[in-house]
C-alpha cells in the first residue's frame, strides 16, 4: 500500500492543531477554574475548592467538563451555586459537595485533586 505524501502532510498537520486547541482549551479552563474558586470562597463560603477529573489528565479537550468539589456550600444555595459556577466558564461546571460524596471517592478526589484554597 503506497500513502500519498500529501495525505501524510495533511495528517501531521492536523494533529498538530488539534494538540494545539487542547493545550488552548485546558489553559482557558484552568483561568475560568481560578475565578470560579474565588467565587465560591466568597459569595458562598467555602473554604476548600478542589479540581479533579479530566482537567488534571491528558483526555482534557475542547468539549470537556470542568469537575470541582467545594466544601461548606449551604445545602439551600447548592443549585445557586452551580448556576453561578456555570456563568464563569465556556463549557460546562460539575460542581460537587465536598461533604457529600461517598467516602472513597471523596477520599480519591482530596488525594488526587488539586486544592485552590486561598
């Protein structure tokens, strides 16, 4: 099987842009990952904002999610809280209760996450 030069150039090139608009995409959440941290601090009092998920990996890409857990959110303004998270980014904020989840992935989020206190 012979591979035309030009399909290979091609190929090349567009991985080389794809790469590009991950590593473009992962800065801009990493910018709109800090604002939403102050966010919660201090509008909704917590005092421990951790980021985990796909944004800490190598999978991360344009169409991801944000995934945040943020302890000492009252339970009241939780879906507030969401909300106003969602409004500082372009793609989509999984904002979990820190308090809430189960105790083992609680456990793999506080040991594998990475913490954006104040």
């Amino acid at each position: 099987m012979v591979v035309d030069p030009k399909h290979v150039t091609y190929w090349r090139q567009a991985r080389v842009a794809q790469q590009r608009a991950q590593t473009q995409a992962k800065a801009q959440a990493w910018e709109e990952v800090h604002r939403i941290a102050a966010m919660l601090r201090d509008r909704y009092g917590a005092n421990h904002v951790v980021v985990f998920g796909s944004l800490l990996k190598d999978r991360f890409h344009s169409q991801s999610d944000i995934d945040i857990a943020a302890d000492n959110i009252p339970k009241a303004q939780y879906f507030e809280a969401v909300a106003a998270a969602n409004q500082y980014s372009q793609r989509w904020v999984d904002l979990k209760p820190l308090e809430g989840l189960d105790p083992y992935f609680r456990q793999r989020v506080l040991e594998t996450g990475i913490a954006l206190n104040a």
